[in-house]
C-alpha cells in the first residue's frame, strides 16, 4: 500500500503568525517586525493580537515565553506548516535558523503579607483543604498518522492514543493509550508504531495491546512499512532529545523478517539521511537528503539497494509511489538557496528522473495521496502575500500534470494538516485539530466522529455548564466537564467566547463580535472592529455589560453588544498588556508605556466603566502579566526577577485601591495563573524547577494570601485555572519540563475539577 505520512508537531499558528512570534522572542518592536517581515505596522498588530487569542495569553511576555506541549515541544521553533519526517524536536530547533522561512474540523504556594516576608504554608483554620478530582482524560487532537488494513477497518494516532474505527472512519473510539510519529499494519491483526529515541511498538490483536521491540537505536523513527505480518521496514533519521546536533544526521533504515524479534540495520549512503519508505511489490523507495535529494531504490524486495541522484531540492518532505513507475514528491529547500520554494515533484519512470508537476498559485503542500497513477490529491495553501490565505484539497486526474481546486479545508485556530491517505473513493485529511473524510474524493469535506479534544477558551458559568471550542465548533459540558457535546457553529476560527450564563453569551473573532441568546445554537453579529486588530478578548460581566479587549484598544458595552465606546485612550500607554474587569464600572489594566523592547509597565483601573483612569503602580518590564482584581479596592499582581539567578517571584497585594503595596517573596517559582473569586479566596498555579524536571503545584487561600495550603494532584502538572465561585473550579494542565510517560503529561487533554 503506498504510504503518506507526516511526523508529529504542535503548530498552532499560520505560517505569517510564526514568523512575528519568532521576532517577538527576540523582543522586537511592531515597527521593527514590519520593516523585518516587509508588511505593515497594522498587519504586525493583527498577527499579535491572532496570537495572543488563539494561544490563550494575555500579552507580548507571554507569547515569548510560550512553548508547545511537550514532548515535542522544538518543532515550534521551525515555521513551517508542512515538515519533512525527519525533523525529530531537537534537530527542529537547530534547523531553524537554516531553513526557509514558509509555513502552514472537529467536533465532539505560599504566601504571608509583609514587605520580604518568606510565604509560609501553614494552613488557617476553616474548611478542610480542597480536593482535585479528574474529570477528563482524553488524547488531545493532533492526528499525527492514519491506516486502513481494509475498506472498514483503520487506526489513527491522536495525540497520546490510538483510535480505532470499523465503519470506513465514520467514527472512532481510543483503543490504546500509545503513541508515535507514524502506523502501519499488515493485516486487521498486526501493525507497527514508531517513533523518538527508536521506539518500536507492535500489536497481535488489532491495536487492543502493544509490546515493546528493540530496534538497537535511538535515532528518531518516522516512518514504517509492514510488508506482511513477518516483515517490517522503518526508517528515520535524528536522535530527537540530543543536545548536540551534528551533520549529517545520524540515519538509520531497519528491516525484520520475523515480526520484531530481531530487526536489522541496513547500510545507507555516507553525508545522507532518510526519513520515509514506501513499497510497490518488490520495488522500493527510501526518500532521504544529502547535499541534494535522494533517493534509495530496490528491485528485488529490499535485499539489494541503489542510491538514485535524484535531483530533487535537498530539504524532501514525503513521498508516494501508486506502482513501480509512478511516484510523487513534496520538497522544499534550506534558506541557503535563494528563490527556492516548496513544490511538487512527480516521476513515471520509477524516481531515475523528475519533473516539476508543483499547482500555479499555490505554496506550502501537504503529502500526497494517490489512488492509482492517474487520481490524486494534495492540500496547499494560497500563495498570497498577504494572507488569511484559503486552503483547499486539489485533484489531478493526469498524474499531476494539472490540478483542479476542490474542496476547502478549514484552517482556523491550530487546524494544519500534516497526513493524506486515499482508499476507493475516500480521502482522509489529518492534521492539528483536524479529523476529515472525504466521501466524495476530495468534493466535500466532514468531521469525523472521534474522542480526541482540546479545550480552548475554557468558559464555565456555574458547577455544571461550561463551554469550549474547538476550531468552528462550540462544545458544552452539562455535568461539570465530565462529558461534551456539539452545540453549535461558531461565527469563525479562533473564537474567543465568553458567557454570562447558560445561554447568554458573546464571540469574537477576526474583529467581530456576535451575540447568542440560546446557548450557542445561533448566533448574531452585533459588532464590527474598527481596527485590522484582530477579534480581541472578551470580558462580560453581565448581559449588558463587558468589554472586548485588543493589544492598543479597549471598548466597552453597556447595552448588551449593541453599541460600544472606546474607552482606553491613547495616552494611558501603547498597549494592553494584561486586564480584568470585576463589574460594570470596574476594571484593571496592565499597559506598557513604550514601544521599546524592554517597556516599562504600569499599572491601571478605572471605576466608571473607562471613562477615567487612575495609576495604581509603576511596574518594571514584564512585571504584572499575572494579576487579579477582587473590587476596586483590592488586588493582586506577580512579578519575577531573574538577576541574580534563579529566577524568583513576587506577589504584591493592595487593599486601597493601589495607593499602598505589600510584598511578599514567593521564591523560585514560575506563576502560571493567579485567580481570585473575592478578596478572600484565591489560587495560584505555579512550578518549581530542578532542571531537568519540574514539578507543577496549586495553591490556596482562604485569607486573601495570607496563607497557602497545597491542593492535592494527581502528576505533575500546572495551567489555568477557572473558578465559578470560592468552592467550585477546574484546572487545565499542561505538560511539565522533560516529565515523560506519565499519565496525561504527553498528548493527553485533562480537566481537574477543584472544589
């Protein structure tokens, strides 16, 4: 069966949104990221503010500091939508600096009050302490590879599972908690799982249980082939937790002939590496890169191998063959080689010669999938050079000699597509947040029905009713976050939402803002940006009353969305690096008063619904990105100083509305998110590190932070948290430093309820 895959990375942004992330860890300003990317000063705003909302911060800090799960947490260190298989992490993030700058629907503690006081845990007298209990674990949706031994039955890797389905990939459900970068089986009974540090997994019983095989290496594997259920080839290139990276890239191809017992290396070319196979009958293929593209090829079943020079570009991303003449490749270049971009390759005498076969107006390709020699697809993305850029499955019905647009592919918040795979009229999409079959070959595209979730822009409005979403679709919970179920569509992409109960609530997305009055099962556009600022963040306080909040503007309702005023003038600051709003009238902000890279803050809040501000503190750069408000009256703010080293927190507290602070020391800890539901009840989300781990801790007080009492969790996690009042909330993990198989740390999505 001729194969497709592409390996695992977290993307979440588009391709231009990578790039001003990139420039913003390395604190540039809008008017240096502008004149480096060549767009406009607006065009830097809009991308950081998209940023921002669908990573869920709250400022440029941030998102300089924001890292993907783990473990695969150095991909996001290379822009790039589509990836070539031998990219293991750390090899990514050496990379980056050498390659072209280009990219890329799912449904279903420690504190007492003082100046310098060291906090203290000693627990106050009151109510026993609270208890986290996990109400979700389910893979998270990065659909990483995708396999049918026949027309009903297949497999797919999401996230930190493997999901089955018996009707063709209508639906699914998780079999197994394994993972890897690529699968593949021989029959409904065996297959085979690969991935980092040369991991090798193999199942007997259809995916059910999975053992463990040595394959004498710890190179990254990321691609695999079983020919029967007796021999296996896998192939990959890498070491994907190394620190020291060196070129060539250690490479290795191995094959087995009795299931996994004993697999042998085969000897590859010196200065190359390999990152895919694919097999028609006894012919064979070993894409790989060396100074150029080449090509390993067999004639006899694998026993002998020939290296083809094939002159394809040197940076080869996957490959398909549909027989032993017809094949098919996407490649694209190192940053050396200027003018070079990322096409489509095809070949009709079995890969000795190449000719360009690359869509007109189209850039940044997925795999390919071909049925036969003739009929194909591929996903690629507008060339534009000013995007949103549309995405579209495209067809060739002549080899790829031409292509014809079909259906578009949904691109919003983290949705990348990185797998294709064709079986008889079916065509599967597989990426980031995307799960689609075609039933049509590529006409029409629907999601299909599988467990994985993420929840992003986390919003509950009581101990039972919450809401999430996942790319265009609201989900809602009814029972505390134990179950979720499609409510409706969103407006757009990367919707940032905001409910005041369970059936009022407000959108915003891509500078506009809609209303729903039935719980997200339709909704109305009320409100139309302005400014090319993108969509902003919501804070609603009541169904008449919230905020939407951009990186240099705030507005304010007090009609419930039909009109809005703006209420942050210019000469508070440059922008709006953190807020909270705590009534109709009251709100907190965190400004920076310059463009500078290192600007310092201050810190703001109003009593009157914007229409005046007052200075509540001077704040050094980055301080205040962590901050919480109980009134006008009372409020917290963390700071972090790194000089001299470690790094150690602070927790400064007013009672007067800012006119006096206390400090209290709260050592060397990370603040992940801070939350108060009074001037009494609050919770920090922290981690502590001893490099290589760390370990993530939340605490409580129930004395406005005078003390702290540790809440008991199950694994090392930290992330945000969300509370509907002082006895009831939920914590949404991340995963921690190099902490590894643990349950929920690596491509799982959990939900802690806290109460």
């Amino acid at each position: 069966m001729a194969k497709r895959g592409r390996p695992p990375h977290p993307d979440v942004l588009t391709p231009r949104e990578w790039e001003v992330l990139a420039c913003i860890r390395e604190r540039l300003s809008n008017e240096e990221i502008a004149q480096r990317l060549d767009i406009s000063v607006d065009g830097v705003k809009y991308h950081v503010t998209e940023i921002l909302g669908k990573l869920g911060l709250e400022n440029r800090h941030d998102a300089a500091r924001w890292q993907p799960e783990e473990p695969r947490r150095a991909w996001a260190a290379l822009p790039l939508l589509f990836r070539p298989r031998w990219l293991s992490p750390a090899i990514a993030g050496t990379l980056a600096v050498a390659v072209a700058a280009g990219i890329g629907l799912l449904v279903w503690a420690l504190v007492a009050v003082g100046s310098g006081e060291r906090a203290s845990t000693n627990a106050p007298s009151g109510p026993p302490a609270t208890r986290a209990e996990l109400v979700l674990d389910r893979p998270s949706p990065q659909f990483y590879d995708i396999d049918f031994a026949s027309d009903d039955e297949g497999w797919m890797l999401a996230g930190g599972g493997l999901l089955h389905s018996t009707d063709g990939g209508d639906s699914w459900s998780e079999i197994a908690r394994v993972s890897g970068a690529a699968i593949d089986f021989a029959d409904n009974e065996h297959g085979w799982i690969v991935g980092s540090d040369g991991m090798i997994l193999a199942t007997a019983d259809g995916g059910k249980t999975w053992s463990s095989q040595a394959s004498g290496t710890e190179v990254h594997l990321s691609d695999v082939f079983a020919v029967s259920e007796r021999e296996v080839w896998a192939v990959g290139s890498g070491q994907g937790h190394s620190d020291n990276i060196a070129f060539p890239l250690p490479t290795v191809l191995l094959h087995t002939t009795d299931g996994g017992t004993i697999w042998t290396s085969i000897p590859t070319p010196a200065g190359a590496w390999f990152s895919e196979l694919t097999f028609a009958g006894d012919q064979g293929w070993v894409l790989g890169s060396s100074t150029d593209g080449l090509l390993l090829h067999t004639t006899d079943g694998g026993r002998t191998w020939a290296a083809i020079e094939a002159g394809l570009p040197d940076l080869p991303e996957s490959m398909t063959f549909a027989d032993s003449e017809h094949g098919w490749v996407v490649a694209s270049c190192l940053s050396s080689k200027t003018g070079c971009t990322t096409s489509v390759y095809r070949t009709e005498d079995g890969g000795q010669t190449w000719l360009d076969s690359t869509p007109d107006g189209y850039r940044w390709y997925s795999t390919l999938a071909f049925r036969d020699a003739r009929m194909g697809w591929v996903v690629a993305t507008e060339d534009k050079d000013e995007c949103p850029c549309g995405t579209f499955v495209l067809e060739t019905a002549d080899g790829g000699k031409t292509w014809e647009r079909r259906a578009e592919v949904p691109t919003g918040a983290n949705q990348f597509t990185w797998s294709l795979q064709a079986r008889g009229d079916r065509l599967y999409v597989l990426g980031s947040q995307l799960a689609l079959v075609s039933k049509d070959s590529g006409r029409s595209l629907e999601a299909m029905r599988q467990p994985a979730v993420s929840l992003g822009n986390l919003d509950f409005v009581d101990a039972s009713v919450g809401f999430t979403v996942i790319g265009q679709t609201l989900l809602r919970s009814n029972d505390g976050g134990l179950s979720w179920q499609s409510v409706g569509t969103l407006p757009g992409y990367a919707a940032n939402i905001d409910f005041v109960d369970a059936d009022f609530g407000f959108a915003s997305v891509s500078g506009k803002v809609s209303k729903t009055t039935d719980g997200g099962r339709t909704w109305e556009a009320i409100f139309d940006g302005e400014s090319p600022l993108g969509g902003g963040r919501l804070y609603i306080v009541d169904r008449r009353h919230g905020w939407l909040i951009r990186e240099e503007a705030a507005f304010v309702t007090e009609d419930g969305g039909a009109s809005w005023r703006d209420a942050f003038p210019e000469q508070l600051g440059r922008q709006i690096a953190a807020f909270r709003a705590v009534d109709s009238q009251t709100a907190w902000a965190v400004v920076e008063l310059t463009d500078s890279n290192f600007s310092p803050r201050r810190l703001i809040r109003t009593t009157n619904g914007g229409r005046a501000w007052q200075t509540a503190k001077e704040l050094e750069p980055y301080d205040g990105s962590s901050f919480d408000a109980a009134n006008s009256d009372v409020a917290w703010l963390v700071s972090e100083a790194c000089t001299p080293s470690p790094c150690r927190a602070a927790l400064s507290r007013t009672t007067d509305g800012g006119r006096s602070w206390s400090e209290t020391d709260l050592g060397p800890a990370g603040i992940q998110d801070i939350e108060f539901t009074d001037d009494l009840h609050g919770w920090i989300s922290h981690t502590r590190c001893s490099p290589p781990s760390c370990i993530g801790e939340l605490l409580r007080t129930m004395d406005g932070g005078l003390t702290w009492i540790p809440v008991p969790l199950t694994g090392p996690h930290w992330g945000d948290v969300i509370f509907v009042d002082a006895a009831t909330g939920w914590l949404q993990p991340q995963s921690v430093g190099q902490v590894r198989n643990e349950p929920g740390v690596n491509g799982r999505t959990l939900l802690y309820r806290i109460r």
